[in-house]
C-alpha cells in the first residue's frame, strides 16, 4: 500500500499540474475539480487495498510448514 500511496500522491501532483497547463485548451470545463480528483484517488486506493489483502488473506490461511515441504 505504501507504493500505492506514494504513486497516487506523484499521479495527483502531476494531474493537477497538468491540468492547470491545459486549463485554456479545455473550454468550458474546470481542469482542476477536486471531487473529480478525490472519487479517482478513492477508487485507485480501494483497488489497490482488495490487491494487496485478497493474496494475503489467502497466504495467511495456509500452514508454514506445508508450504515449506512443497518446495
């Protein structure tokens, strides 16, 4: 997650810098809207969470010492 973070917060940063550069070629719509950019960030964020707990979830189910004798 901590990756994740740390990607979204570089992302952001960049989008936003972006879109204030590219504010005059967009007519009629706000480049900068914080609730675009906040409903983008919850979704990557939660999309990055289930990625990271469904395989540790399952990791944490299995014996140690079963997974060490198969391999």
């Amino acid at each position: 997650m901590t990756t994740a973070l740390v990607g979204t917060a570089f992302g952001s940063a960049g989008a936003y810098l972006i879109g204030r550069a590219l504010q005059g070629a967009v007519f009629g719509v706000d480049a900068t809207n914080p609730t675009t950019y906040v409903a983008v960030v919850a979704m990557l964020l939660g999309a990055a969470l289930i990625a990271c707990v469904v395989p540790a979830r399952r990791a944490a189910g299995v014996d140690p010492m079963v997974a060490l004798r198969q391999d």
